[in-house]
C-alpha cells in the first residue's frame, strides 16, 4: 500500500471501459377484476369496454370513473372494428412491438366505444393510411391473455 | 357475470367507504379461469461506461491492485473511487493503491442464494476494509468453516488465474483468513 | 406565502453522450458551480431535493450516488422526486412554505446516452394497456402531431419554425447541444423521419445535468443582488389514457397557468416542449401575448436532458432575470408523455 499515483483527469488514451448491461422487469402483475375481464375476453376474442357515469363506453376500461372517481359497474362488448382517430409512422421497428416490419401507431375507437385504444396498424406504407380509416383487428393465433392478443389491426377495406 | 373480487389479491386495507373494489357486470363469459395475474417480458439493454475513477479502479483490478482515491479535504481515501468524496463532495485526484490484506467489518452466513452466480450455501459474505481504506468493500469469505468467521479478522484476497484477469470485480474469486491478529473492535469504529 | 427565489443557477455543456462519466462525475461540477456562485457550502442548505430515473442510465439508485457530490455526509436532509427537477424545485419550495427550510438546493440529471432512449420512455406508460406495445416515444409524440395537424391547429411550416427559431436562438446558449437551424424551406423539404415527424421536429437525446439554490426573504437578498423571485407557481395532470385525452389542447398548462397568476405582461417565456408541434399547445395553455421572448434559450429542441429540461427552463429566466436582462418571466415544465403532467412557474425581479 502507500503507492501515490497522480491521476490524469481523461481515459488516459486507453479508451473507454464498455459493457453490455441487460436489465429485465419479469413482473407478475395482478389485473384486477375490470383489466382482467378485458384480457380474459380478448382470449376469447372479444372486446369490453366499461360505461362511465355519463353514458359513455371507455375502451380500453378503466376501474373508476375519469370525471367523478366512482367505482363503475358495468362493461359493455364493443366490436372488433373501428376508426383510426390518429397514427404515426414507425419506420423500423424496435424489439418487444407487435409488428417487426414498419408500421403504423395508432389510436383506434372501436365501433361501440367512445375512447381509443391504442394499438398498431399494418399498413404497406404511411400512403396507405388516412386518419378516419377503418380498421379491424388481426387476432394472435396463440391468445394469453394480454393486449397483444390483438396482434394489430388492418386496414377494412379502403382508406375513407 | 361477476368477477368475484376476494378471488383476487387484497390491494387495499383502507376502511369501509374510502376505498371501494370495482366489481362491474360483465356481458361475456370469460371461462373457468378468468385471467388474474399476466407476466409481461421486458428487458432493456444498456451500454454502460463506469465513468473515470470506476475505469481506473477496474484497470488497477486487472494488475491485482486495489486502487482507492483520497478525498482532498478529509485525507480519507474510498474504494471503489466515484471520482468523488461523498463527505466534501469534491473530485478525488489522488489514486492511492490499498490492501490487499483487509478486516472484516461485517459479516452474514448465508443459506439461501440468489443467483446464478450464487456460491454454494451456506457461505458467508462480508465487508472487506483494505489497510488504507476509509471504507470496505463487498465480497465472500473462503477457505474458513462459515461459523468461524469473526469482525476484525485478517484477511487477503485470491485472485482468477492471471490469464483469467480483466477489468472485473470477478477477479477477486473471495477472500481468506491470513495468520495475523484480529483487529479490535473499537479500531474499527467509524468504518462499519 | 413566504418570499422565495432562485439564487443561483448551474448547467453542464449538455452533449448527446457524456459516455467517459458515471452521473456523479457528470453532476459534481454543477452542483458545485451552483453553491459557489452563492457562496455556500451544504452546511448552508436546510433541504436538499433531486430529480433522476434509474431507467434512463440503467443505474440503480442513481441518486444516491450522485449525493456524493453533494456532500452528504454527515447526513442531511434530503428528498428524490423520479421526475424532471421542476417538480423537486416545486417540493423544496413547499418545504420552505412550511418554514422547516430558510434555504434548498435542487438538482437533476440523466445520462440517457446508454440506452435506447424511445424505447426507455415507454416504460412510463400504463404496464396493462400500453407498455407491452413498446411503443417508442418519437411515434407516440408523432399521434399529437397528426392529431393536432388534423384538426388545423397546427402545420407543417409552423412546426418548422419552431425549430428553426428555437435552434438559431441556441445560437447564444452555450450550453446548447444543437445550434443553428437549415432554413425553413429547406427543413421542410427534408423526409419525414417518422411521418408526420420530420428529424427536425424532434429533440436531441441529451447528457447533463442543472443545479438551482433557493432561499427565502434576507436570506436571498443576501445571497443574490437580484434574486429571481417565485410569484406563483403550480401543476396539473391530464389522463394517462391517451386514447381518452384531446390531443389537441393541454388543459393542465391552461389551469396550472391561472393557478399560478399567469396574468399581465412578460418579458420571457420558457417552455419545455421537446417536439416543435407541444410548443404552441404550451403557449395556447398559457395565454401569453405576441410580444413574449419565447426561449431565447433554444429550448428542449437545442438541449433536452431527461429529467433536468424542464428545471433548465426555470434556471434560464431566473438567470435572465438575475442579471437584470429581463423583469419578469413564466417558465413551463412538462413530465410524462404528451404534455401530460404539466408546471408553470412565475418569476419575477424586484424587492
């Protein structure tokens, strides 16, 4: 011990030190009853949606009213089709997305609901997508029980 | 249906009225085994650079030297180095090899592992204060039977073959008594 | 109320990485700048707040590290918000209402440089509904864009003048990470980078780090000869259900805005908007007139650390106003996705 190095304030010329780090969040997250209805029903494939205290149908569902913080009671099957309401383009994806070709992100309101649920398109190009397109989902062919049992939506038809 | 809350994890100890489980009617079947719990994979990978001082403590790990930096106004010198003094909050500029003989501080005899990287149970772990040093470093004891480990031991680290060594932690495989004095307790204070 | 102000303001020269230093190397200079500047060592701090993530770096506890450069030894009082420092200025300046603190010292930081920063910033969304979507944070902020272009409350050419007069006025901000600007013909000429997002429209990925002193009444006149006084100050959260939010107002900014008596006239604005189309949404919220300075600074689109962007904005008028440039001035912080938590701060010159 005792050996006095005087130290350079800079790497020295030796480069920097690098190391690849991988950080993962394994969660086991409980759903509670309204998350656990919606995804239970998308194995299914089916959508829920939950009626707020003034009338309107929240998808995806939320426990307590957005405006009062009530408890809400009823949920309500909304369809499989819907309006894009806006999108981006995502022109490479990025590992863990739903698509692994570029494609589009969206807010989708389906037919039924009054709120937009937020998903991702797959569309040839960013041409091919308007806003107000009508759009219906892709089921996963292997549901578990989770959002991505929607694997996307496609575009219904032509563009509107 | 209703989905029947008591199935589910109690997420709340708060009075009757201030808090209430949503239990909404549910339009579908959803099956026998309505979905309660969802494990969603996820990692994130990071290109990590230890900053200056960890990159000159790391270097100094793959020479076998445990290189600690001095605090400008206290004297005091910390390992592993920052690159700056938690007590004056300045850079330390002065690298100041210690060790490698070092005190236990503090110990735990552990018997349930976690990890891959996990020893053997049970093992001890322990807080290595290096001659030199104002405070320890982390590591496992070898060598000894776990229940003869004592605060104040002597002891010194056993090094990865040199052909093993890098810019790691792992290069110290674990520490093992040396054939010297116990250092008392009260020489210990203010580094436990 | 107790009369509080800002003393003293640090920043660091914010660079796309800072890659050679950990956090605490990255953030000592600065914090210390921001003590000396005022004369004053912990010991003359009663509270001191930070603002960091552990996400951005991928460093655990990142705060506690970066406490070292504080000093906090022997153990001072101390708090963490995991959010933009604005809003640990905001709780340091409640503890000094309280009259448990005469003075606090407020800081934030991130090295966002080691990991992909859009697919991080998705971590903060809803885990159910949104997370495991890994939607990246330029497509999530290009849905507001579209939106907002939609509905003709903003256009293309707008968006770019943005961020051409953000990034020439970064021009005299030498702590700018990105200065100077093609014009706006030219940058509207570029391709989209992900459409309706041209690489223009998007903020830097940023290193660095701000450091603020407060203090209240005497305490401040003594430490600063022009200290920038704290006239009002809130913040306001929208939904996190962004498919249940307009995207084309921001009504946290409007009720944050009144709440902290954003009334009369300024001399400077600084908002922390990070995509050129959140700018007007923010002075849409605020209600400012014609005649505001709006970030002289260059803004988030010049520099756009993690956690210290929206602080920087309240440090850049404090800073004006310290050195007599400038009377009076309202700084706007933003946290979330989509402006969705928003701070408006008021501050003023003067006894």
């Amino acid at each position: 011990m005792g050996v006095t190095v005087t130290v350079d304030d800079s790497t020295g010329g030796e480069g920097l030190l690098r190391a690849p780090l991988v950080i993962e969040y394994p969660f086991n997250r409980t759903t509670g009853p309204v998350v656990g209805a919606f995804v239970s029903a998308l194995r299914d494939r089916r959508v829920l949606g939950i009626r707020a205290a003034d009338g309107r149908v929240v998808c995806p569902p939320v426990e307590y009213d957005p405006q009062t913080g009530a408890p809400l009671e009823e949920m309500v099957e909304v369809a499989a089709t819907g309006t894009v309401t806006t999108w981006s383009w995502v022109p490479e994806a990025r590992e863990g997305q739903p698509l692994q070709t570029p494609h589009a992100l969206a807010l989708v309101q389906l037919d039924g609901a009054d709120t937009s649920v937020l998903h991702v398109v797959d569309a040839p190009g960013p041409e091919a997508l308007s806003t107000g397109a009508r759009v219906r989902i892709r089921w996963a062919a292997e549901p578990t029980g989770a959002i991505t049992d929607i694997e996307c939506f496609e575009l219904d038809g032509g563009a509107s | 249906m209703t989905v029947d809350p008591s199935e589910d994890r109690s997420v709340s100890v708060l009075p009757d009225d201030l808090w209430t489980q949503p239990t909404p009617s549910v339009p579908v079947d959803l099956g026998d085994e309505p979905v309660r719990r969802q494990v969603v994979p996820g990692s994130m990978r990071y290109d990590y650079t230890p900053g200056l001082a960890s990159s000159r403590f790391l270097r100094g790990l793959a020479e076998k030297r445990i290189l600690g930096e001095r605090c400008p106004e206290t004297g005091e010198v910390y390992v592993p180095p920052r690159g700056v003094s938690p007590v004056s909050g300045l850079p330390t500029t002065e690298q100041v090899e210690v060790g490698p003989s070092a005190t236990i501080t503090a110990f735990c005899v552990v018997h349930i592992g976690f990890g891959v990287n996990a020893p053997p149970t049970p093992f001890v772990s322990a807080l290595f204060l290096p001659d030199g040093a104002a405070v320890s470093l982390y590591g496992t004891m070898g060598e000894i039977p776990y229940d003869e480990v004592r605060i104040g031991m002597r002891v010194e680290p056993v090094w990865v073959d040199d052909d093993q060594l890098t810019e790691s932690m792992e290069n110290i495989r674990y520490w093992r008594p040396i054939d010297e004095p116990d250092v008392p307790a009260e020489q210990l204070k203010g580094h436990m | 109320m107790r009369d509080v102000a800002i003393v003293s303001v640090a920043q660091s020269q914010h660079r796309r990485a800072a890659a050679e230093l950990n956090e605490v190397e990255m953030i000592q200079p600065v914090i210390r700048a921001a003590l000396d500047q005022v004369g004053a060592t912990i010991s003359d701090i009663d509270f001191t707040c930070s603002g960091s993530s552990d996400y951005l770096a991928g460093q655990a506890f990142s705060f506690v590290m970066t406490l070292d450069a504080v000093g906090a030894w022997p153990p001072i009082v101390e708090s963490h918000v995991e959010m933009d420092g604005a809003w640990a200025l905001y709780e340091a300046w409640l503890k000094i209402q309280t009259g448990a603190a005469d003075t606090a010292f407020v800081y934030s930081y991130s090295k966002a440089s080691p990991g992909d920063l859009p697919r991080v910033m998705s971590r903060m969304l809803d885990p159910y509904y949104a997370g495991p979507l890994w939607p990246d944070s330029v497509a999530y902020a290009g849905l507001q864009a579209r939106a907002m272009l939609d509905a003709g409350v903003t256009t293309e050419q707008r968006m770019a003048e943005v961020a051409h007069r953000n990034r020439e006025a970064a021009r005299n901000n030498p702590n700018a990470q990105v200065v100077g600007s093609a014009s706006v013909e030219d940058l509207l000429a570029a391709p989209m980078f992900s459409d309706p997002l041209r690489v223009h429209d998007c903020p830097p990925i940023s290193d660095g780090g701000v450091a603020v002193v407060l203090a209240a009444g005497d305490r401040a006149r003594d430490w600063a000869e022009r200290p920038a006084w704290i006239r009002g100050i809130d913040h306001r959260i929208d939904s996190h259900q962004v498919g249940a939010r307009d995207l084309t107002t921001a009504p946290s900014v409007a009720i944050a805005a009144q709440r902290a008596g954003v009334d009369g006239a300024f001399d400077v604005a600084e908002v922390h908007a990070p995509f050129t189309h959140q700018e007007q949404l923010v002075l849409d919220g605020l209600g400012l007139g014609d005649d505001v300075v709006v970030n002289p600074s260059g803004g988030a689109l010049a520099a756009n650390p993690m956690m210290a962007a929206g602080l920087i904005r309240l440090g850049e008028v404090a800073t004006r106003i310290m050195d007599g440039s400038v009377g009076r001035g309202v700084a706007h912080a933003t946290a979330g996705q989509l402006l969705q938590q928003n701070l408006v701060c008021v501050l003023e010159g003067g006894d």
